[in-house]
C-alpha cells in the first residue's frame, strides 16, 4: 500500500510566486501606494456619476424628465412581478404620473409665532384660545365655557354699558376674571368664580347683571314695589358698602337705583331708600332677611342672584341664612317676564362641602373658572418676612418701614388689644392713625375708611376683620406686626396692596410662636415671582415641613 508523504513547509515556500512573499516597504513607498488607492476610489466614484442622469428638472417639459422615466421603466421592466390579473389593471404604472407634476409653490406664509393679540378675531385658533388663557392664568370647566374677552370693543357688552366702562370710568383693559367670567354671564350660564383679591371680579358680575336689567321692563307704578331685579349677598357690611359704590358708578349713568341694606343703618333709612323702587339690592343675608321679614321689602321679581365671598359667609355663620334668602326668591316658573332661569353668580376661595350642597341646590350646570391658583399670592405684591421676638424690637422696626413708604398703609394685629397699642406707639412718632375692630360701631368703623380714602389719616390699625372685603386705593404697604393664624388670612391681609395692576409690599413679623405657619408662609413666599424666601425663614427647623412637630 502506497503512503502519501505531507509536503514541506519549504517546499511550499519556495514554490510560492514570489510577489507573495513579505516584503520590506519604505515610509516613501507606503505614502506612495496609499496615494494611488484614494485616486483608484475617487475614478471609481467618478464613474457611477457618468451612469446618473446629471440633472432632474421639475417642470412642464416631457423631455426634461424622459431620463428619469426612461430608467424606472427598466427598473419595472425587470422587477414587475407576473400575477393572474389583466394588466390593464395594474396600477403601478400610474404613479409616473407624479413625476410629470410641475412642483408646488407655497404662496400663502403660515407664521405660528404670531400673538394672539396681533390677530383678528376671525382668525383666532384653538391653540390662540389656549394661549390667551396661559396668558392670563385662565382655567375652566364646566362644557361649553365662551371664550375669554380679548377687549372691551371685541365684546357683546351694550353699547351704553361699553360707554361707561371705556370712557366715564375708565377701564383700559379688562382683568383676568372680567375677560373669563363677562362672556359666559352674557350667555346666561350659572357661574363659580375663583379669584385672588383685587381682581376687579365686582364689575366682572356688575356687567353682567347690568345688561340683564336693561333687557327687563322698566319699573312702573305697578311693579316699583315687588323688590329689585338683581340681588347682591355680601358676608360684611363693609364689602356690600364698597360692592354699592362700585355699582353706582355704573348705575348713576343708567337711570338705575341701587342700594344697600346692612346692619348699623335704621330701618327707616332703607324704607326711605326702596320707597320710590330698586333695581339692585346688596345686602348682608341677616339684615335682608329682617327687612323682608319687616315687609320693608320683596324678592317677588329677582332673577339675578350674586354671592360675593360666598365660602366666608359660611365660616362667619350665614350658611342658613343664605339658604333661606335663596328660598325667597321667586320660582322661574310662571314668571311674567318670558325668563326660563334664574342667573347665578358664585365667588369663592375655597370649596368646602357647604358651599357645594349650595352650588348643587341653587346652581344650574354652573360653569367653573378660576383665575391664578388658590394658595398662592397675587404677583403683585412683595412678600417679605422678619424674625424679630419682642414687641419693644418690632414697635422700633414698624416705624422704620413705615418712614419709607407712602400713606395709605394698613397694619395689622391679631387682637383689638394690641390695635389700641400700636396706634397709640405710631401717634408718638408722628403718624396719622385709626383703627378698626370688633368692638367699633359701624359708623366709626366707615369713619376710619373714610379718613383712610381722603389722605387724612396714613395708617389704619386693624385686625383680621379688615383682612377681606375692604378695598381701599393704592395701599403701598401692608405690615402684619402678628402673623395671621393661617395662611388664608394671610393671603387675604396682604391682598389690601398691590391691587389694579399697581406693585405693593407686605412686611410680616414672625416669632417662635408662629411655628405652626412658617412652612406654609415659606411655600407662599417662594411662589411669587416677586418675592425672595429669606435665608432665616428657609432654613428655619419648622419651616421644612408641614406639621413638623408632629413629626417628629
């Protein structure tokens, strides 16, 4: 048996061609040949170019484009698939049609970066609605919601209304609430309306109501005595007087009669009031109801109701009060008027379960809106907090701050007490002052106002019954020689400045007894784009957290 014997390595080695074997290249010749392979790949690049029609023109010329079509001819030629279909059917070969098209020319711009506010109405989108309402902090629910006033003239305000509010009284601009809140009462929705103070929401359900009154007939000898056609409920009798001077200045040029009923005036002033007939009441619900109980006055004929600080009324007590003033309004049905609701406006802070028992009994399918968030401070105002313990040291420091600002000012204190106090330490240094709290008769009370409005005293001294509802021009300062209780409170004393677009300060002296609202005052503080938390009162221990001591 033969055996094959393995080839050498040597063998094999010299038997291999010689251009195989290693060879020693030089730097210079490394250089050389890589030369040459990049010039090899440029030729060949070069090459496929020539096969490529040089240029594709888009256009009306069936010659321009022949080569293109020339080419997907063969391309389909070779790749058509053969099915049991006529070919008549094939559809394929109508899509060479596109390229035939001459190309499209955009002749209109579309420029998405326009403002909402540079556009006619016409031409307002969804996402301009959207806008506008981030604008102004604009929330709302409640289905069909119309939308916001861009301005007075864009408006369905009458004419004679849009006269007093543009030229008479002066009104620029609209507020966030007047914008969300004038259009949907206009369309005779219920509303809830959630606003910080000083929003201008008074002439956001005066206009309303205004433009319903001057749709109902005019009073006659017969009807002067069934009571008013609008009815506004106010938890003080300071926040009705301030809602009935509002109101007059737009009644006055109208022909229109307003009045209030509140506690500290005789009946026999209201009598006197009502006598010659009413077009608009606002009133606080306990002195309503002893007038009507009085028979000084009737409800036979409102249908357009108010609630101003509706969720106040219910922490002061009024809750049953309220019901029963809405349980004497006249049923809708039947009403000689043609009317097929009543109209409701709601505004609150805050939605505890009263106030949705009342929205659900007395509101039909009310529409929500909501201007700002609830727990934050208006924008407007500079929130400032110091840590000082004593009196004596705080007494020194409010003279201080007030020497830098101008009157009117307002101070606030938590106890009667302490308002007697601190008036008394201002008077020494050379102040104006008044004050104003729960022991006070209603005439002294509107006599501090009154002196605050004219510029004859500076400060006004006041505790918390001050804190809502009293709207007093161009506050400069607020100074809570006490932190309130809760941060409610707050948000409300420091909402006395800073309001109709003006800038305003508050100034607010804590101690080591406020430890229960130092986390929500920091969380306040930080919310306002105005406003710098301090050092002491951010790294404060009960700051940190809600309920700290509890926790630990």
């Amino acid at each position: 048996m033969s055996r094959n014997i393995p080839v050498s390595v040597e063998d094999l080695l010299s038997a291999a061609p010689a251009n195989l074997k290693p060879t020693f290249l030089s730097k210079k010749k490394r250089v050389q040949l890589a030369q040459e392979k990049l010039a090899r790949a440029d030729e060949a690049k070069s090459q496929k170019r020539k096969k490529l029609p040089s240029e594709i023109i888009y256009g009306d010329d069936e010659e321009s484009i022949q080569p293109t079509l020339e080419i997907r001819e063969k391309r389909q030629k070779r790749s058509k698939w053969n099915f049991s279909w006529d070919e008549a059917e094939d559809t394929l070969t109508d899509s060479l049609r596109l390229s035939t098209a001459p190309q499209l020319v955009r002749t209109t711009k579309i420029d998405l970066d326009v403002h909402w506010s540079k556009k006619p109405l016409a031409q307002m989108k969804d996402r301009d609605w959207r806008i506008l309402k981030e604008d102004f902090s604009i929330t709302s629910k409640g289905g069909d919601i119309a939308p916001p006033l861009r301005s007075w003239d864009e408006s369905k305000i009458p004419a004679s209304i849009l006269d007093i509010i543009t030229k008479k009284i002066g009104y620029q601009e609209p507020t966030p609430i007047q914008r969300a809140t004038i259009p949907v009462a206009l369309s005779s929705r219920d509303i809830i309306g959630i606003a910080e103070t000083g929003s201008g929401k008074t002439a956001a359900f005066i206009i309303p109501m205004l433009k319903f009154i001057l749709d109902m007939p005019k009073l006659t000898i017969s009807t002067i005595n069934d009571g008013p056609y609008g009815l506004v409920l106010a938890p003080t009798r300071e926040l009705a007087q301030q809602i009935e001077r509002e109101t007059t200045k737009f009644a006055q040029h109208l022909g229109l009669r307003v009045t209030s009923i509140v506690g500290g005036h005789s009946f026999e002033e209201t009598v006197n009031n009502v006598k010659d007939g009413i077009h608009i009441v606002i009133a606080t619900p306990g002195r309503l109801i002893d007038s009507i109980e009085r028979r000084i006055i009737v409800l036979s004929q409102c249908f357009f109701l108010v609630m101003d600080e509706a969720d106040r009324m219910v922490d002061m007590g009024f809750e049953k009060q309220v019901a029963e003033v809405l349980d004497m309004l006249p049923p809708i049905r039947g009403n000689h008027f043609g009317l097929t609701k009543r109209q409701t406006m709601m505004f609150t802070a805050t939605m505890p379960p009263q106030i949705e028992k009342i929205t659900r009994t007395y509101l039909a399918l009310p529409g929500v809106i909501t201007i700002g968030s609830l727990d934050e401070a208006v924008d407007s105002v500079v929130q400032k907090v110091e840590f000082i313990a004593t009196e004596e040291k705080r007494k020194k420091r409010l003279v201080e701050i007030l020497l830098s600002f101008q009157p009117p000012i307002i101070v606030f204190v938590n106890y009667k007490k302490l308002c007697d106090y601190v008036s008394k330490t201002l008077n020494e240094a050379g102040f104006r002052t008044t004050i104003m709290h729960g022991s006070r008769s209603q005439e002294q009370r509107e006599a501090s106002l009154a002196q605050l409005r004219a510029h004859q005293v500076d400060v006004l001294v006041a505790t918390d019954l001050a804190g809502r509802g009293i709207d007093i021009p161009d506050v400069s300062l607020v100074v809570n020689f006490e932190m309130s209780k809760g941060i409610e409170e707050y948000t409300h004393r420091i909402g006395r400045t800073g309001r109709a677009g003006k800038r305003g300060t508050a100034v607010t002296f804590v101690g080591d007894e406020d430890g229960d609202v130092l986390y929500e005052l920091k969380q306040m503080v930080g919310k306002s784009s105005v406003s710098v938390v301090s050092e002491e009162l951010r790294r404060h221990p009960r700051a940190q957290a809600k309920g700290f001591e509890a926790l630990g």
